[in-house]
C-alpha cells in the first residue's frame, strides 16, 4: 500500500493541485502566485527543474511502444544534466535538483522491466552525488 502511494507521487505534478509532500509549490508561500495555479487547475510556479520534471513525467505518462526509449533517453538526459549543474546551483536549485531526481527514480520503479535498459543505476547515482 506505502509502495502504491510512493510511487503516484510522479503523478501528482501533473494533475491537480496537489503535490508530492516533499514538494512546496510557491504558490503556497507567495499568494500573487496562486491565481495563476488556480486557474490552470495545476502548478504553473514551479521551478525550471520542477517545471522539465514535470513535462518529462507528462511524457512518461503518455508513452508508447514506439516511443519508450525516447522518453527514457530524454529523462536520463535531463538527469545528467541535473548532475553536471549540481554544484553550480544556489540551495533552491539543488533542492529542486534533488526532488526531480527522486520524481525521476519513482518513474523507473513503475516501469522495472525497462531499468537495466535505461541506466537506472546512472539515476540513484545521481541522486547520491545530489
């Protein structure tokens, strides 16, 4: 059941308005922001890393057989991009870093058949340098 809820956290950044718990929209702390979300039904002030999570999520969710290794190769892109910036990053962009890289781990363990064919281990490596 724990397992279940875990893994539709990826999920919650694209429907609705609800967030995965580790994830602070700042909307919720910057209220000028909150129009916008409420009025597109989802977060829409979310930041760059949180915003091409998001977009990637949407895209795994959509996915095909014919497009599965594209979908992969472009999170696992995005991924090492995430590890190559990391340093650079102030504490925001880390955190946000981080939580993508999470997002993206939870994806991978909704479709474990495809993990040695997509370089899962790249991703828990990056999470352990983030």
């Amino acid at each position: 059941m724990v397992l279940g809820q875990i893994t539709g956290y990826p999920k919650m950044l694209v429907l609705g308005d609800r967030l995965p718990p580790f994830i602070h929209a700042p909307c919720y702390m910057d209220e000028r922001l909150a129009p916008e979300c409420g009025e597109m039904g989802k977060h829409q002030c979310l930041p760059k890393r949180l915003a091409i999570c998001a977009s990637l999520v949407d895209m795994f969710y959509s996915r095909t057989d014919a497009n599965t290794d594209f979908v992969w190769q472009t999170i696992s892109s995005e991924g090492q991009r995430l590890h190559d910036e990391y340093k650079s990053l102030d504490s925001y962009g880390q955190l946000a870093a981080l939580q993508a890289v999470i997002i993206y781990i939870l994806l991978q363990a909704q479709d474990p058949e495809t993990a040695e064919r997509n370089g899962a281990n790249a991703l828990l490596l990056i999470m352990i340098v983030c």
